[in-house]
C-alpha cells in the first residue's frame, strides 16, 4: 500500500509504530547532521527527520527534496524533543528509514503558504495550487460539510432530492441566459437553467409534494465578490402548504446549520419584517439588523424654517449613532464626503451633537433655535453624548443613501462583526415593479408568484399596489434565499402573463408546457432557494463566494486556469451552421 496513516493523524499513542506516510514537502530544514522536512496531505502536516549519523546516504537524499515533491516515507514514529502544540502531530516526528520520490515538482509559481506571495489573478490561474493551501482547502471542506447537513435535514422531514435539466428552455424575464446552440436542430438552442423554477413547479403537478435539490445555476450578469456566472442553489419546493409553513420549514433548516455547523442555536422565532418597513426604516430589503440605527423620518418637523435644503426635500431623514458626540469636525467631515460618493449620491449631511453636558450642536444653527434642535433629539429617543447623522433629498435615493450611511457607520463602530448572526424573513414584496424605460411592469421576483390574495383585485386596477405573497431570509445585510407561494391556478397566471405584457401567443411560446399542466390539477405550492454559496461564505465569515468555489471565474467571468471562454474552431462552428460577427469598432 502506499499509505498507513494521513499526515494529520498520528500523535504520542502511536509512538513505536512503523509506518508509511504520502504526500507533498512544505519545507525542509537542513541542520547539518539532521535534516527535517514537513510532509503535507489533505489532513495536516507530519514532521520527518533524517539522521546523518545512522542513515547518511538517506540523509543526503532528503536534502535534494524540493517544496512540492510528492513524496512516501517509511519509519517510527517517535516523541519530538521540540514540540510545536499549534498543530496536532506536533508532539511526534517520523525517524525515516525508506524515502521515495513518486513525482518530483518544478519550483511553483508563489509560495504555498497561508502568507503567500501569489496575488489572486496569479493564484487562479493555477487555483489546483492554492487549493493545497489550508485556508482555501477548508473552505471547500466547509462547503462539503453543508451540503452534507443540507441533505441530511431535507430527509429527516421528508424531500426527496430530485435532479432537473441542464438544458432548458431560453426566458428572456429576469437576468440574459448561458444559450447553447443545437448541432442536431441547427439554427435552435438550449439554455442553462437560471434556476430550475418551472420545473420544480411541474414536480408538484406530479405529485412530488416535497422536492430538494443542490443544484447550478446560470445567469449571464454583471459580477461581483458574492457573484459568479455559475452558482449553486438549495432549490426547494412544497405543495398543499401556506406561506407560514414554508417559512417555518426552511427556518428549521437555516437554524440547524448553524447549530451543527457553528454550534451557535436560534432559541426565538425569526422575525418578519414586511418590505415596506424593511425599506422605510432601514432604506434596504435586505436590512443588517446586528445592530439598530433605525431611521426616523424627521420631514415634518424640521421643515418651515427657511432651510432651502430641508424646505425643498421630499424627504428627510435621520440616524442616531449612540454615543458618537466627540465625533471630532475631521470625522463628520470624512462622513460628509462619504455620503457624496457617486455610488451614495447623497448631496450633503447634516449632523446634530447632543453634548454630555446636556447642549446641542448643529451643523444649520443659525436656522434652528435650542428648542427647535431638541424637538430633533427627542423625536430621535437621543441622549446626552449622542450624534445625529441627517439626510434629505428624493425619498428613494435618500433612503438609499441613509442606508449606506448606517451601514459606514455600523462598520465604525464594531457593529458587524463576521461571527456574529441576526437572520430575519422579509416579507410581502411588490409583486411588480415599473421599469421607466421599458414603460412596463416586470416581476419583482419572478412570473409565477402568487399575488396575495387579498390584493388580487388590484391587479387590474393598480397592479403596482399588489403585494406578492413572498419573502427572503436575509442574515447580516445579505439576501441568504428567497421564495414564493406560486401560482397554481391558470387564470391567475393568464392575468400575471397579461399585466406583464406578454401576448397570448408569447406566453404559450416561453410557458405553454406550465400553463397546460395547470390544466391536470396543480396543487396549491410554493417554495425558495438558499444562495448556497453564499450560506457558506457566510458562516465562513467572509465575502466573497469565489473563495468557497473549487475552480471560480474572475470578475470578468473567465477561467484564466483553463482559458475559457474561448474560441472554437472552424469545423465546430459549421457543424452548428454559425456564423461569428466581428464585434463593431467605436
């Protein structure tokens, strides 16, 4: 065999042992009469001596080896004299008596180490290589160790993981489709699912009351840290279930993640907190709750006082950062010129100190008198050594700006701290949103979710006014999963197909085959999807997912590793019956 033992296993019960060991050197020590190298593997690193004294040939076999050499030892196991208690083979070495070289390594491209010198572009590029370095291995180990618990928890309460096409159907709603043309129906294509949403719903017309699934997906968009072209979902469907049975399934599930995963328990039921206060209160649907900050709307008490700033405003807003009175004027003036960065927007700010002696201080003094500034304090529930952070502006993009405002000032003051957790529902959604340009609605979230009932009259009248019977979990200011009660009755979806835009005819085309099973008996179901990737990085506490993806692409969405996308060849395309256009020049 080429193996006994992993390098990560072994320790003072196994000294007197005989044993084998496989894997890569990390480093090598010459220390002229002895010579130490430490063997690495998946499990850990093991340290192997080589003594000149009784074993010199060997010795001097050792001292050839380089970083990266693939390598089995034979040998005891033997107390170490230094002992090094960060690792858990440290109390024990292997005195080797048989060394093999079983594949000799070229000098890699950065050092393999958890301080490495390889930038990320570098490391991608040869990412089997960083995969050997133990941040990244145990990142990939975590993501194993989820899913695992992903699937033992779906069983325990009855789904069934069922898999579902690659190739699918092209919808243009939502994000572009990956299309991929057909050789055998030339001038036709498939897509790649951007998620596997129409056909979980046909598994509920069949009768499959409890679907799961780890599962790719594919969108052609914009990338960033928590983005990548393909990305996995938890996808999950039920039938004859309400909106608050799903919700109490899929937050048992989130719940014993993080139990078994992070040993951290969530006694209390999680909060629902509806999308109107969601975005009147936090400016975000997706509202970091570890901290509060909550935003008062100051509008009708500051105006009236030849303000132009505040008088003009359709809306004006404030947060209360406890305890931040000393803010000194070069901080309230890095917060100033925050708030006025093009992602913000915001035009200015304007701030209220609430001095521990009991005085106030605005930055609008001359506008506003002691006792107007302390109707501001108290509408705030501010204290002595509080500061005030106030915006004003267009609702919207005030809100927008108040929100990125909190979330600087939560990060300043040790409010986000990655191993800390407030999950939360958020809960009735827009079913619709108006796109100005388009001068349409689109979904919010997608075509099949069910309006809530109570709004159903609406859609017709004032489809922007209709709630969706939908919800996301969002965990720390990020969107963990979201889902639906679906449609399931034919006339409903004809009407949604209707609001949307769609013609008869364009329905039929992109979703005849969901509509005609309606007509078979559709029970009533709904479901969502975790961002798995996302889930994982998170319990990581880190933010980026590419970190938790074996092989990911940069932010361009390209394998630099494999150099993909890339061309195809002459022949390739004319048994696809393609032509390729030059892009045009500017």
């Amino acid at each position: 065999m080429y193996r006994t033992h992993t390098c990560g296993e072994l320790n003072m019960k196994d000294t007197g042992k005989d044993v084998i060991l496989c894997g890569w050197v990390q480093k090598s020590r010459d220390l002229g009469g002895m010579t130490f190298v430490d063997l690495r593997d998946r499990y850990g690193i093991t340290q192997l001596v080589f003594n000149m004294d009784s074993n010199s040939d060997l010795c001097e076999k050792a001292r050839k080896l380089g970083r990266e050499f693939v390598i089995q030892a034979t040998g005891k196991v033997k107390e170490r004299s230094n002992k090094n208690h960060k690792i858990p083979t440290g109390e024990i070495e292997i005195e080797v008596t048989e060394l093999n070289i079983l594949n000799r390594s070229e000098i890699p491209p950065f050092t393999i180490e958890e301080d490495t010198d390889g930038g990320e572009e570098l490391r991608m590029k040869y990412r089997y290589l960083d995969l050997r370095r133990n941040s990244v291995k145990n990142n990939i180990i975590l993501r194993h160790q989820v899913a695992q618990e992903v699937r033992k928890y779906m069983d325990s309460i009855g789904f069934i993981e069922v898999e579902t096409p690659v190739l699918v159907n092209s919808t243009p709603e939502g994000a572009r489709d990956f299309v991929v043309p057909s050789r055998m129906q030339p001038g036709t294509f498939y897509a790649l699912p951007q998620s596997p949403q129409t056909l979980k719903q046909l598994l509920m017309v069949a009768g499959f009351d409890k679907y799961f699934q780890i599962v790719k997906c594919f969108r052609d968009e914009d990338l960033r840290a928590d983005r990548q072209p393909e990305f996995t979902q938890i996808d999950c469907e039920m039938s004859f279930v309400e909106r608050d049975e799903i919700l109490d399934t899929f937050e048992g599930l989130a719940k014993y993640i993080f139990k078994q995963i992070k040993g951290i328990e969530f006694s209390e039921p999680l909060i629902k907190l509806p999308y109107q206060d969601a975005m009147e209160y936090y400016g975000s649907d997706k509202p970091d709750l570890r901290f509060g900050m909550k935003f008062v709307n100051l509008t009708d008490i500051v105006k009236g006082h030849d303000f132009i700033v505040f008088d003009t405003a359709e809306y004006i807003g404030g947060i209360n950062a406890e305890g931040c009175a000393g803010y000194t004027r070069k901080q309230l003036d890095e917060l100033t010129e925050f708030v006025k960065k093009p992602q913000t927007g915001a035009k200015g700010l304007i701030y209220l100190r609430y001095n521990t002696d009991g005085t106030l201080k605005s930055s609008v003094d001359k506008f506003y008198s002691a006792e107007e500034l302390k109707k501001w304090a108290d509408a705030m529930n501010a204290k002595p050594g509080d500061l005030i952070l106030i915006l004003a502006g267009e609702k919207k993009k005030t809100l927008t700006a108040l929100s990125d405002l909190r979330l600087e000032m939560g990060n300043r003051l040790g409010f986000r701290a990655k191993d800390k957790f407030f999950p939360l529902w958020v809960v009735d959604f827009p079913l619709l949103e108006w796109d100005e340009e388009a001068k349409r609605f689109f979904a919010m979230h997608h075509p099949f979710t069910s309006p809530k009932p109570e709004d159903l009259p609406l859609m017709e009248t004032d489809p922007g006014k209709v709630r969706a019977n939908a919800y996301d979990l969002v965990i720390n200011g990020v969107e963990i999963g979201g889902g639906s009660i679906r449609i399931h009755d034919s006339e409903i979806q004809k009407l949604m197909f209707k609001v949307l835009g769609f013609t008869d005819q364009d329905a039929i085309r992109q979703f005849g085959f969901l509509m005609n099973a309606f007509k078979y008996g559709a029970p009533p179901h709904g479901g969502m999807a975790f961002g798995f990737d996302r889930l994982v990085a998170m319990i990581a506490g880190q933010d980026s997912i590419r970190d938790f993806i074996a092989f990911p692409k940069n932010n361009s969405g390209k394998d630099v590793m494999l150099d993909a996308p890339g061309p195809i060849s002459g022949m390739q395309l004319d048994e696809l019956m393609i032509d390729i256009r030059k892009p045009k020049k500017d």
